[in-house]
C-alpha cells in the first residue's frame, strides 16, 4: 500500500479535517483517506460484491440458499480430496 505524505496544509484545513473526521468517528489519516477515495472513484462505480448481492436479491435468493450452495460445495471439496501419495 502507498504512503503519501502532504505537507504544509494550514492550520484552518487541518482543524476541519479533525472535526470532520470526530463527526465520521474515524481518525483524520481514515478522513483523509475517505475524502481521497470520494474524489477520484468514477461516479457510478459498483462493487463486484455489491452487484452480486444485488442481482441474488431481485432472483430471490435467500440466506438458506446460499447457506446449502456453500454446503453443497463443500462436500463435494471434501468428497474430491484423495489420500496422500505412499512410496512405500
């Protein structure tokens, strides 16, 4: 992860930095993070996760049903495993 250093900020900028960030309960290094982030994320961008949650929800998925996919893969995974190599 990227280190970015910003210097001589005025004192009147990082006073409402720290205000804003007790408002947002985060530290001023997370407020200024989340402000970075707000500014250069393309407008309209959707998380991958997001939009599966999204379309699960209109096809209407439920917990149960992703409770017995998980299951289901699950054993297949355990099912599929083999025993180790003897050379013996």
């Amino acid at each position: 992860m990227a280190v970015l250093t910003v210097r001589k900020i005025p004192e009147a900028v990082h006073r409402a930095l720290r205000l804003r960030a007790a408002q947002h309960g985060r530290s001023t290094e997370a407020e200024v993070r989340a402000i970075l982030e707000s500014a250069v994320k393309p407008e309209g961008s959707v998380h991958f996760g997001t939009l599966m949650h999204e379309i699960g929800r209109k096809a209407g998925v439920t917990d149960e049903d992703v409770n017995a996919l998980e299951k289901n893969i699950e054993d297949q995974r355990k099912a599929a495993r083999h025993a180790p190599v003897s050379f013996e």
